[in-house]
C-alpha cells in the first residue's frame, strides 16, 4: 500500500501541477523503490538513456517503474486473470474501465484516489475541469482509474476505404450501412478470398467499438446524463442494433472468420495484399505501421462511418473525448 501511494504522488507530478506538497516530497532520494506494471506490447522500447528519461529520473529521482508487456493477442485475457484472482501488479493498464470498475472496483483492488487528493493537486483540479475524470467517480463518490485526458475531443481512428477495390465494383463511398453492406457483398462475390471489413486483431470488443460508430452504440456501462446504465437494459443504447448487423457481416462471410481471436499480423498482411474494403485504423498505421513508409501500391483514403439510415447522423469516432469516458485507464 505504501507503494502504491507513494505512486499517486509520482503520478501527480508527473501530470505537470507543482504544488508545496508534491514539491518537497520530489526528488525522493531514499532507498530504491521500483513499482511492477503490466500493460499491452504497443511496439515500443524503452531507452533509458535518452534525454526524456533522464530529466524524468531527475524528476522522481530514485523511483522507477518496471513494465512487463503482453501481446494484443492475449492482453484481455491476462487481465481478466489478474481481476479476477485479485493478483495484480502496482500499476496496470485496463480497457473498458467504465465496465472493470463497475465490476471490480468496490473489491478492494484499486486505491481510491479521491482519499489523495491532497497529494493530488493536479487531479483535484482536472476533476473541476473535465468531465470525463468526474465520470468515473461512482455512486459511493469512489475513484479507482486515471483516464487519459485532451482539453478537447481528440480524434485519431477513422473508418478507411480501398478505393482502388470500391471503383473496380463501380461503386460509391457508402453513406449509410444499407450502402456498405451492398459494397460489402459485392466486394465478397467479387473477391471470395478478400475481406469485406478489417482492423486490428484486437478483440471482439474492438470490433465493436468500431462498428458501433456506424449507429452510435454504447457497448460498455456508461453515463447516460443521469445515472450509470448498461446498454443491455435500454433499446436506446444501439446495442441490438449493432448485434445484428454484426450477425449479419459475420454469417455472410464479411469478417475474417476468426476476427475476434486473430492478431495484428494477418490484418495487417490483408492490408498490405489489397485484400480488403473497408477498415478502420488509427491514421497513420496504413502507411507508418503497416507499409513501413513504403509506397502504398493502391489508393486509400479515410472516410466518415456511414449513418445506420438515411437520414441520421454521420459520425467520427472520438479516440479521446472531452466530456465522455475514455475507454483505457
């Protein structure tokens, strides 16, 4: 506990508030103390060295955090082994926080940050000023997860197009899913071994989040404006809706028969064979992350998630909003 507390105060100054508190507990310079993390492999390596570091240990002083990744492949399911026997490490990154603390967060697991405030400057200042924080504060005035925070909407997924394969069907960029779907099964009649739809080999739930777009679905608990609610108890959550044409894609052979369990590296092989219609990507992994920089050798551009019917809304998903939850924590 000890550990873990003397983690929050790292983490406020970290968020960059500089108060008398925070001021003289940094530096610490008693004996070493090393926090264990676990978080999911993003393709990056650490170098201790590098200037960045050094001024963070300059910083913190003689603290130190060591992560322990896993792949995209398997993230959910080691951590749903570390909630659900309770063995965690002192700091871990979650998705779905809204659904893991509803479900874990009165367990004992999580410290409750709001009893730190006063080591917490920074944060008592961020729960006046956006309300995504705020809105993981639950029922019984708890906190148990930082959430990553943008003074504005930030969006950096978007729904992505093989325009190259669209105009070999004579087709239109769709602007609602009964026009995807026709792309979709035309694209498939045409192409029987390309994919209709592809992204990440992150999960079921990624697929969702994404496709969820196309009739602005809610798929975790969330905060309707009044209450915390699940999107099982309300036909107004779009979650049915979202089922159903996920059904549909499925039984129909338009997704990767094993979408929901796959890894990054076949889809990402799909998108670079052209095997593919639409997709939905981060913005710049088609050409960073996939094709290394190399020239892309069809044309592609970004496109709005079509509306669910004519008439409604066209959406952009908002990677990290403002005044909703984010999905990590």
């Amino acid at each position: 506990m000890k550990k873990l507390v003397s983690v929050l105060v790292l983490v406020a100054m970290l968020l960059g508030c500089v108060s008398a508190m925070a001021d003289s507990l940094l530096p610490y310079d008693g004996e070493a103390v090393t926090y264990q993390g676990y978080t999911a492999d993003l393709g990056l390596s650490e170098d201790r060295n590098s200037p960045v570091y050094q001024a963070y240990k300059t910083l913190l002083g003689n603290v130190s955090i060591e992560w322990s990744t896993g792949p995209w492949a398997d993230f959910d399911t080691k951590t749903a082994l570390f909630l659900n026997t309770g063995d965690l490490p002192d700091i871990v990154w979650l998705r779905n926080s809204p659904d893991v603390i509803a479900n874990y967060g009165d367990l004992g697991y999580f410290l409750n940050f709001m009893d730190y405030l006063d080591y917490m400057p920074n944060l008592k200042s961020y729960l006046e000023n956006y309300p995504q924080i705020a809105n993981m504060v639950n029922e019984k005035g708890a906190l148990y997860c930082l959430n990553d925070i943008e003074p504005n909407d930030y969006i950096d997924e978007s729904y992505f197009v093989n325009k190259t394969a669209l105009e070999a069907l004579g087709k239109e960029v769709p602007t609602t899913w009964d026009e995807m779907l026709d792309c979709m099964r035309a694209y498939k009649a045409a192409n029987p071994d390309g994919t209709a739809f592809i992204t990440y080999g992150w999960g079921a739930s990624y697929y969702m989040y994404c496709l969820g777009a196309i009739n602005n679905a809610q798929i975790n608990f969330y905060f309707d404006g009044e209450k915390w609610t699940h999107p099982l108890l309300t036909e107004e959550s779009g979650y049915r809706d979202l089922i159903s044409m996920m059904h549909t894609m499925y039984s129909e052979g338009l997704l990767n028969p094993e979408f929901s369990t796959m890894s990054d590296e076949p889809a990402y092989q799909t998108v670079l064979d052209g095997n593919w219609l639409f997709g939905f990507w981060y913005l710049n992994c088609i050409p960073h992350e996939i094709f290394l920089d190399e020239e892309v050798p069809y044309e592609y551009e970004a496109m709005y998630a079509p509306a669910f019917k004519a008439g409604d809304k066209q959406y952009s998903v908002v990677t990290v909003p403002y005044d909703n939850t984010p999905n990590w924590g």
